[in-house]
C-alpha cells in the first residue's frame, strides 16, 4: 500500500520548487492533491505536469477571501482534508537599514498571516489523526545577511508547530515543521539578486554544507511525505532540518 493511500492533501504555493515536487510526490503515494498559486497560467502549467488526481485552485494565502473559497471548493469536492503542507512563502534580501514596511509587510502577510489562516481555515476539514506540515527554513536558528525579515518569519513558522500541537490534542492532529537548507528554486529568482550573484550565492553556501551540494527539491519533498504518512504517526511538534547538515554545525 502506498504511504498515502486515498489520503486527501493540500499543498500552498503548488506551482513550483518545493511545493510543486511535494504534489508530484503525495499522488506518487496515492493522494489526491489539491494545489494552489497566485497566477492561473502557473498553476494550469503545474496541474498538467502532476497529470492525475490533482486540482488546482488559484488562491492568494494571504487573502482571506481567496482563502475561504479554496477550502469551500476542497469541502465541496472531497468533504474533507487529512493533510496539509503549508508551503507557500515569499523571501527577499533587504539589509538592515533598508527594510521598508512594504517589505516588512509582504513576508509577513504571506510567510506568517497566510500560514496561520490556512491551518485555522483547514482545521474544519481535518478529522482526528490529521498531519499538518509548515514550511520553514534553517534561517529559523540561523543568522544570514540581509535576510532578517524573512529570518523572523520563519522563527515565527516554527513557533506555530510547537504551539499548536497543545490546541490540537485533543483531535491528535499533529503539526511539524520542517526546515530545508538551500535548495535553489524559481522561488530565488525573486530574491532581487542577478544570475550571476545568484549562482555566486549559491556556490558560497554549498561549501558550508557537510555533504558538499546543495540539495533538490526532491529531496524536501520526500521528508515532508514522511512527516505527512502514518511512518511518522509519533512524530509531533518537531522542526526536521533538511540540511545537508549546514545548520547542524
């Protein structure tokens, strides 16, 4: 039997990097996947790749609007959820100095106010047993340049799985963060930096990295289905670094 089997799942910001490659894998395991991205042509591009059981929902998480409607359609649809990777987040290199509110502002309507009301939103769907995953990041215990903003929303993310799981105990949904290392993406084009500073950023980091590498996207993925199915049925409220090993030095 696949991980997970018949599962209903929900995966944020599905259209590329992490997310993307966690859809493939939840229906890989038997899931039906409900994705959702912020520009239709995006996630009609990724629902055509995924290929089967999945749907897409355009869906802004930080729109509370758009946020009740995606879990309307996922009710009306499957009636319930018993995953949810809540993926979708924005990061930016502002130094100190430089923050403006409108930076300020943008990671953490969608980093930390649209997690939060995804999860609060879900909880209605979710029966008792129920996974909820949370991307964060090893910026979470670790100090970066110019990254201070989005450092502390990541901070805030991993707080979240630790604070929930106490609400919820009673329905014995679990909550996990997990925290992948640098895993190049779409996702860094947005970074404001060139290409070539991208990749020097990218070089710089990976000789960090006891393994070496950087790692793929891939690789998180297969840590969030586990974090996701019934192998990690005792695992609560922990922050999984997916690391290469680079914050644990």
């Amino acid at each position: 039997m696949s991980k997970l089997d018949r599962k209903i799942a929900l995966v944020t910001g599905g259209t590329s990097g992490i997310g993307l490659a966690t859809a493939k894998r939840f229906v890989a395991e038997g899931a039906h996947v409900f994705i959702t991205g912020r520009r239709q042509s995006e996630l009609d591009a990724a629902v055509d790749e995924i290929g089967k059981n999945v749907t897409g929902v355009q869906s802004d998480v930080s729109n509370l609007t758009d946020l009740d409607r995606l879990f309307a359609t996922i009710e009306q649809e499957q009636g319930h959820l018993d995953v949810v990777f809540a993926n979708a987040g924005v990061g930016e290199i502002v130094p100190l100095g430089s923050i403006t509110e409108e930076h300020f502002d943008k990671l953490f309507n969608i980093n930390v106010k649209g997690l939060l009301f995804t999860v609060q939103k879900a909880l209605p769907l979710l029966p008792e047993g129920s996974s909820i995953i949370l991307n964060a990041s090893i910026v979470s215990i670790k100090g970066t340049p110019a990254f201070s903003v989005y450092s502390a929303t990541k901070a805030a993310v991993r707080s979240f799985a630790r604070n929930w799981i106490l609400d919820l105990k009673d329905r014995h949904i679990r909550v996990n963060a997990i925290s992948p290392g640098v895993v190049p993406t779409p996702g860094y084009d947005h970074l404001g930096l060139s290409d070539e500073q991208l990749q020097e950023f990218v070089d710089s980091q990976a000789v960090t990295i006891p393994l070496g590498r950087v790692g793929t996207p891939d690789e998180i993925a297969k840590a969030v289905v586990f974090l996701a199915s019934d192998d990690s049925s005792f695992v609560n409220g922990i922050e999984l670094f997916v690391d290469g090993g680079m914050a644990q030095i």
